[in-house]
C-alpha cells in the first residue's frame, strides 16, 4: 500500500474512532412504586432542561413502574444497578428511593417524596444528608391529622370516618399515628380498612358503606394515586364524601383535597439529577422541602352528591373547581 493510500484509509477511519471514543450518554434510571404519572415526569423533565439535559439529546430515562407492588422494587433497584446508570431517582413513595439506597452506596440517589427523608432513613439530616442521597419533598404523609380535622369540619355529624391506609407503605405508620391522634382529640371514632390493590380497595369501600361510615380519608400513597378513576367512582357509588392528598383527585372530579403542591418539587429533583450529573455530590446537595399546601374543593361533584359545603370551608379554599 503506498502512502497516498494509506493515508487515505485513515482519514476514512478518524471519524469513526472519535465517536468509538465518545463516552456515553448518560442514563438516569427513574423507579417509582406505582404506574407512569405524566405530570410529574414533565416536571422532572423540565428540571433537567434547567440545567442543560434534554432527553434524547444528552440523557436517556430507563424507567421502572412497580404498580403498586412495592415488593418488586428492590429487584427493580438491583436491576438498575447492574446496568450501572449514571443516576437512579426513586419517586412517588419513599419505599422506591429507599430500594434504591439499600441496591448502591456509590450510584447517585435523587428522591422526591412527600414523607420525612429523616425519619425513613434515606438521609442523616436535611441540610448535610450525607453518603449518595439526597431530594425534595413536600408535605403529603405528615398532613393526615389536619385532613382528618377538616373533614369533619365538612361532616360535622360523622360518627364515623373510615380511612383507607396501604400497610406496604413505610410511610403509613407515622401517618396512621397523626390520624389516630387528631380523630381522638376530637372524639371522632375511625373504622381503619387496609388495601394494596385494586379488589382491596373494591372491598374497603363496600366496608365502609356497610359500617355506615359518614366519610372517607387516607394515609397518602401512591398506590392511591395510581388508583385515583377507581377510586372517586367508588365514592360516588357509595355516597360517600372523601378527603383526598392531592389536587389531582379533584381535578378528576373527586370532592376535595389537602395536600402540597407536588409538581414544583418534581422540577426540583430534575435540577438536582442535573447539578450531579454536571459533577457536584448528593452529599453536598440539602434536602429541599416545599411547605406550600393546598386546599382544593370540586363544587360540581359537591352538587352531584348532593353535599353542602359549609361557608367557612369554602372561603377558605385556594381553588374551588366548577
């Protein structure tokens, strides 16, 4: 081969070895306890975008839904650590970020939770979380005693109140403990009725309209959330006027909803997978917690089932739907 030649053939090759010699694009593993919620992954997206990162273009999202199973998380977790991605974010429930803790301890971990981090072990504190953790939160699990006060602000004459609790969730025994408090402190007796899944939640409700229960709340999850058609067709069915964790439920056409405003600290999470993907350390990042809370009531579907408002409720309400 003369020289011309072989010149020619490396010219040829160069570009093929430079993008050979391309690292790869990274890869955010996203884990989430229950099924695919649009609204909060276009939030995660547009975190990300803040920073620089547009999916397809410069990262790529493997996701794992457990749907409501939360006993496959931590093979989903394990799974995500074989494939060694850049960045594993556990959304939704806190037993999804916590699989994810248990599955590395050098893969970075970016919650976002309506729990307290502290309390469920997934940080030492909020302002230095230490090791590979870190995320946002806002307030959902630690606002059962107040939905359980407004509630009967909304039915006065309850006897009682049934509240459906997922006992797979971690976050549920501190929950259950508010809402025992709070229904005691009013005197309000409470009929308790687990369920995990779809038939389980079918049966609390026939339950509670059997038991004669004047009204429904919840421990927050995301099993409900999921679960959320299902759910406020149940009440429906039944009559039975019920106090949902997050506005999305209202939106939906369920009832009325205090919880905190999620969508916010979904964008938070995405600016931190961002920031550690650039280089900085979850350690060094502070736990970001959102306070701001919400107060949503559906007057159509109060009008639908027939159920009156009371005025001081209403005025105090951030949105009124219809």
């Amino acid at each position: 081969m003369n020289r011309r030649a072989f010149l020619a053939l490396i010219g040829a090759a160069t570009p093929f070895m430079s993008r050979a010699q391309q690292p790869a694009m990274p890869v955010i593993g996203l884990i989430s306890g229950t099924n695919r919620e649009p609204r909060f992954i276009d939030a995660i997206r547009q975190g990300l975008g803040e920073t620089g990162y547009v999916e397809g273009r410069n990262f790529i999202f493997e996701y794992r839904w457990a749907e409501g199973d939360f006993e496959r998380l931590p093979g989903m977790a394990q799974d995500l650590v074989r494939r060694q991605v850049s960045l594993i974010m556990g959304m939704q429930s806190a037993a999804a970020p916590r699989a994810a803790k248990a599955a590395t301890t050098t893969i970075p971990v970016v919650f976002c939770i309506g729990g307290d981090p502290v309390r469920l072990g997934l940080v030492a504190s909020l302002s230095r979380p230490g090791g590979n953790v870190t995320g946002t939160t806002f307030l959902v699990n630690t606002l059962g005693a107040k939905r359980v006060e407004l509630l009967r602000e909304l039915v006065p004459s309850g006897a009682v109140i049934g509240v459906l609790v997922n006992p797979k969730n971690p976050a549920a025994e501190s929950e259950m403990k508010d809402v025992y408090a709070a229904a005691q402190a009013l005197g309000q007796k409470t009929y308790v009725q687990n369920a995990s899944d779809e038939n389980g939640i079918d049966s609390a409700f026939a339950n509670f309209a059997q038991q004669r229960a004047n009204a429904v709340t919840f421990a927050a999850d995301a099993v409900y959330n999921s679960r959320r058609k299902q759910i406020i067709a149940l009440a429906a069915r039944h009559g039975l006027p019920t106090m949902y964790f997050y506005r999305a439920f209202v939106d939906d056409g369920g009832l009325i909803s205090y919880g905190g405003r999620d969508i916010d600290s979904y964008r938070r999470a995405g600016v931190y997978a961002g920031r550690i993907l650039k280089g900085e350390r979850p350690a060094d990042l502070p736990v970001q917690q959102s306070t701001a809370v919400e107060l949503v009531i559906n007057m159509k579907t109060a009008k639908g089932q027939r159920i009156t408002i009371p005025p001081a409720l209403l005025a105090r309400a951030d949105d009124v739907i219809g």
